[in-house]
C-alpha cells in the first residue's frame, strides 16, 4: 500500500488536474488521493470521501450530471446525505448497487473505490471514455491515476516506449486501448471496469456502442424523419440541461462550425443568462473561422472573448502541450486549444461545453461521404464521371480540388479489390499516416518484427460489425477508436484539465449515442449533405448560413509552425542526429532529408507534415518522461517542461 508522503508526490503531480484542494486517505490495505477541482458543492465534496463507518472510501474525477434524480432516488430508499455534491451521490449509489452503480450513471468519470470488507478495489471509466484512467501494477501493489505522470512519481515505475504503440500512433493516430506509449503502463478502456481483490484482478466492459443489423428494417418501425428529428431535439436539449449543472460558470467553446453552435443556440435557450463563449482563431485563413463565430455572437448576444493563436504560439507551446498528452502526436491541433483553455482560466471560468462528439454521431466528416463515393465508384470502375464527385470532398483543401480525376481516382482507392475489408472506410487515412513509419530505425522495425497495426484493429471489432450497414461501421471506427484515442484526450480532457478546465459534451451522452446508433444511414447522409437530421432538428435555432454550412473541420499549421526563422531552439535540439541516435527510435539520416524538406518547402503534403510533427513530439515526448522533467522525483511542474 502507498504510503502517505507518495501518495502526495503522485497528487503533486496532476494539481492541474484540481488546484483547488488536496486529500488522501491511507489506510492498511489501500491509498486513496484526490486533487480537487470544485464544481459541485464546493464547501463540503472534499475527496477522498468515506461512508459514514468509514469502511467504504471514493475518489472521483469528473461529474454524475444525472445526480439529482439519483439522489432523490436514494433518499427514497433511505439513505442520508451529508452534502450536496455528487461524489456522495456516487458513494452510496455503490453501497446501495455495488460494481452495478455504473450502469445508473449518466456521466464523464473516472473513480476508484475502495471496499474494506470486502478488500475490493473497483476502478470504473465512463462510456465514451472522456475522463482518462491509467495503471500499472509493481512488486505486488497495483497503481492508478488520473495521468501517467502521477505513476512515474512511484520509485520502482520507469518510463520506457512501447514500440507497438509507436506503430500504432503512426497509423490510426493513438495507441489501441489499453496499451499506452509508455511499456507496461495501461488504460482502461472506455465503458469498462477493473475490480481488483486479494483474488486477482479482472477488467470487464459494461458497455458498449453498437448499431442495428444492415437488413433489421424494423428499427423505426416506420416513424417518420419529423418524429426521429423532434425526439433528437429534446434528447440534445436534456442532454445540455443537466450539463448546465453546477455551483461555478459555465461557459462554451464557439469554433463557428455547426456543433458548437448548435450546443452554444440550446445552451442559450436554456440558461439564457449564464452565457460566456470564448474561440480560438488563427492568422492564416486557411484555418481561421472568425467570421462564422462573430456571426453566431451577433445571433445570439453573447459575450464573447477570443485568442489568436500563430504560426509561433504553437511552437512556443508544443513542448508543454506533448508533457500534457503524454503521448506522441501527429498534428499540432491540441496546441490552440492549450492557449484557448488557459483564456477560459484566466477569465475564471472551470467549465465549458462543448460541440465534440456531433461528427462521429452524425456522421460529419468527410471520411463517411468520402466511403461512400468510394463504393459508388467501385461498382463502374471504368467509370470517367463517377471519380469527378471526389472534388465535391475536401472543400477546405484547395490542392486537392484542382487535381485530376485519374488522380482523384488512384488516390481514393475506388476500386472493389478491398470492399469486404472491414477496415475499408478507413484505409486511405491509415495508409497515408503509416506513410510516416518510413522514419522508424531499424532497430526499432527489428523489435516490431512483423506487427501489424490493422490485423490488430480488424481482430479487436465485434462479431457483429460485418452485419451493420457500411456507414455504421465507419462510425463505429471514429466513434469507439478516434474518439476516445485522440479527439476526447489529446484535443480533449488533456489540454483543457491542463488549465484546470473541465469540458462537457452534450452529444456525448449516452442515452443520445444510443439513439443516434439506431438513426437509418440514409437521414444522417442525404446525397452528400452531412449530418441532415441533426440539421434538420435544429434549422430553426441558427443563422442560415450557419445552419447550412459544408463540415470543415478543425486544424491548424503543422510542420510550419517549426521550421521558420523564428522556430524555437529546441527543435533543432530534438531533432539533431545526436538527440535522434540516442533515442534510436528514428533513423537520423532520414529525418534530416525531411527536416530540410520542411525548411524548403513549408507547404508540405499531409503525410510529410504528420511524420514532421509525430518524430518531433515523440523526441519530446522522451525528453519530458524518459529522461527529462516529467520522471518520477524530477519534481518539476509539466507546465515548465521546454
């Protein structure tokens, strides 16, 4: 059992994560320690949190949005409550349900209880995995945090890579959980929950995402696309209401795109008086969606604060964003929302909604209509017509535009060799990204021997998978991989809880991800108008140029940002043949041929500016843990890593 001065040093380690109070409790079986960022009730939630015999110990990260109703609940049944916060809700919900709490819970969390009769230590992860949760187990004691950072604090826990994961960040964009970049380190999966005992220990999923069979026509039992829409409206409504709960302001995130404004119009609906929005915009209009944002501010009266982020903010801030994500990154997206979380904070805000989590639902992305033109090509792969609707995609790639049909062809893959791979929506974006494991030393490719990323992913799917339709699959792909992997941690809960900012994500509740599944294909894709339900379910609510804007998703310069005159000094430090050939993860000479590319030629293709950022942010990824300031006893905040 940790001891009380470690359970301080792994605590010392994620303040971020909750500057507001520290508590731990250790006892003669257990540790328990908590970092606090006080939302709900204040004065009286301190962690961890006993029963009343104080045999029973909690502490949890994130929040339980539907606690009111399950308080009144257990009130009912004659449980007495001591505060007002939703932790309690949490604690005697188990003693009332035991390892089954979960399944009342309509929340983002991630929590570990401790059962002294029972000598049962039980760690839990919300559904779609917004709130991370890592451990580890040394010389007979398991270890659990929020970050790995608080792990790397134990003595006996060194960080190592973990070449598989290397592998699998260069092709999906993450790592499949539960490895992680750091050897022997895990994560518990989405929807899943890890008891451990005397016994042993076991991780068991208590949910998971899944869509009708492709031929079940009685899904809907013939209710109209006006029903599906008005039952999506108040889902969505309910969905903001309850994440509206709370004892400190509530903002939200206004990128101008369709999802924030959808979320910021219902929010405002609403609670019309609680109001804040804040935005990032970029100096290159490539990126920027200012515009679109002042648009929807004017609609709708809110007060409104931004941050420009350049070319040099983000590489000023890469260093500290890599020591926040703790992994390797392939883009430099996480950066603005760094800088846009630290303007939340500053202007005293800890929570803000949201619009992640529409795309995946509804299906946003170019990825879901590019797949879909792909299968329409293949069936007339001769076709001189059918490849010209690719310039339809991508509108915010002007390069790709002005290409050629035969090009457009070649590049996406329409022919039919491939249709029954599961993988198939997917397998042009894999393929262009694992274009960067080219850099890989050999050293590093001989320890890999022959892995393969995606026979891995296509054996972790469900046995139903081939059933659904072809647009769920895709889905499911971005919805229960990306998702969680990269959009929700990297983009997500790692920049934002960086600034001590919690984020809450209105489409991403349960109830609304079940009843999205189950949408027919045909009314979230309409010829190629993405997302038509939920457009349809909410026209009445945005500006019409707003409401019927074509998905450009967000971005932000990559290999730019580094390789100008005013590039910070530490890239080149990361990036010298000495730095690259004492990591042995790249082979040097190949990494300067494309350092001097960039330095040429800063409009780069995207597989060049993934390799770029993913070899720079894995050197600095090992700098801040395996041998720089994120190690255990370095004692070093992971905001002053540089």
């Amino acid at each position: 059992m940790p001891g009380s001065v470690l359970l301080q040093r792994m605590i010392g380690a994620i303040s971020h994560r909750g500057p507001d109070e520290q508590g731990i409790h250790a006892g003669a079986d257990a540790g328990l320690g908590h970092a606090r960022l006080s939302i709900i009730d204040p004065a009286a939630g301190k962690q961890p949190m006993c029963n009343a015999e104080q045999t029973v110990w909690l502490t949890f990260n994130g929040e339980i949005f539907n606690y009111v109703e399950l308080r009144r609940d257990l009130i009912a049944r004659g449980h007495v409550f001591r505060t007002q916060s939703d932790t309690e809700v949490l604690l005697h919900l188990y003693q009332e349900k035991g390892l089954d709490c979960v399944e009342d819970l309509n929340g983002d969390f991630a929590f570990a209880v401790w059962d002294a009769p029972r000598k049962r230590l039980m760690l839990a992860r919300d559904r779609m995995g917004v709130r991370p949760l890592y451990y580890t187990t040394r010389e007979g004691c398991l270890f659990f945090a929020s970050e790995v950072k608080a792990l790397l604090e134990v003595p006996a826990i060194q960080a190592e890579l973990d070449p598989v994961a290397l592998d699998q960040i260069f092709t999906f964009w993450f790592p499949l959980a539960p490895r992680t970049p750091f050897k022997d380190i895990f994560e518990l999966p989405p929807g899943h929950v890890l008891t451990a005992t005397p016994q042993g220990t076991r991780v068991h999923s208590y949910w998971r995402l899944g869509y009708p069979d492709a031929n079940d026509e009685g899904a809907w039992d013939g209710r109209s696309e006006a029903d599906i829409a008005e039952e999506l409206r108040e889902l969505l409504f309910d969905a903001t209401r309850i994440r509206l709960r709370s004892d400190v302001p509530v903002g939200a995130y206004l990128s101008g795109g369709l999802d924030s404004s959808i979320i910021t119009a219902v929010t405002r609906r609403i609670a019309p008086d609680q109001l804040r929005t804040f935005s990032v915009t970029f100096e290159s209009p490539e990126f920027d969606e200012s515009g679109h944002q002042r648009e929807m501010v004017r609609a709708l009266g809110t007060r409104h604060d931004q941050i420009q982020c350049s070319t040099a903010d983000i590489a000023r801030a890469f260093p500290n964003v890599i020591a926040h994500t703790e992994r390797p990154i392939l883009r430099t997206a996480p950066a603005p929302l760094f800088a846009l979380s630290d303007l939340v904070h500053a202007k005293g805000f800890k929570v803000v909604l949201t619009g992640e989590g529409a795309d995946e639902l509804f299906a946003g992305y170019d990825i879901f209509k590019e797949a879909k033109l792909r299968r329409f090509c293949a069936r007339q792969p001769d076709s001189y017509l059918r490849p010209l609707l690719f310039q339809r995609l991508y509108p915010y790639l002007p390069q790709l535009q002005s290409q050629p049909h035969a090009y457009l062809a070649a590049f996406f893959g329409g022919g039919g060799a491939e249709l029954d791979d599961p993988l198939y929506s997917h397998l042009p974006r894999f393929r262009t990204t694992a274009g960067a494991k080219v850099f890989l030393s050999r050293d590093l490719r001989r320890e890999l021997g022959g892995y393969d990323a995606l026979a891995e992913l296509r054996d972790s799917l469900p046995d139903e998978f081939r059933r659904w339709h072809p647009l769920c699959q895709a889905q499911y792909l971005e919805t229960a991989y990306l998702l969680p992997g990269y959009i929700l941690s990297s983009q997500g809960d790692r920049v934002s809880m960086a600034h001590s900012v919690e984020g809450r994500y209105p489409f991403l509740d349960h109830r609304l991800v079940e009843f999205a599944a189950r949408i027919p294909p045909k009314m979230k894709i309409r010829a190629l108008r993405e997302k038509h339900i939920l457009r349809e379910s909410m026209k009445d609510l945005l500006p019409e140029g707003i409401g019927n804007r074509a998905k450009q998703p967000y971005r932000a310069p990559d290999s730019q940002c580094f390789t100008g005159p005013d590039a910070p000094g530490y890239v080149d430090d990361a990036l010298s043949r000495y730095e690259i050939e004492g990591a042995g993860y790249f082979e040097a000479g190949a990494v300067q041929k494309l350092v001097d590319k960039c330095r040429r030629k800063p409009a780069l293709g995207t597989r060049d500016n993934m390799a770029f950022v993913g070899i720079l942010s894995t050197q600095l990824w090992r700098r801040a843990f395996v041998n720089g300031a994120c190690r255990a006893g370095a004692g070093i905040s992971p905001r002053e890593v540089a």
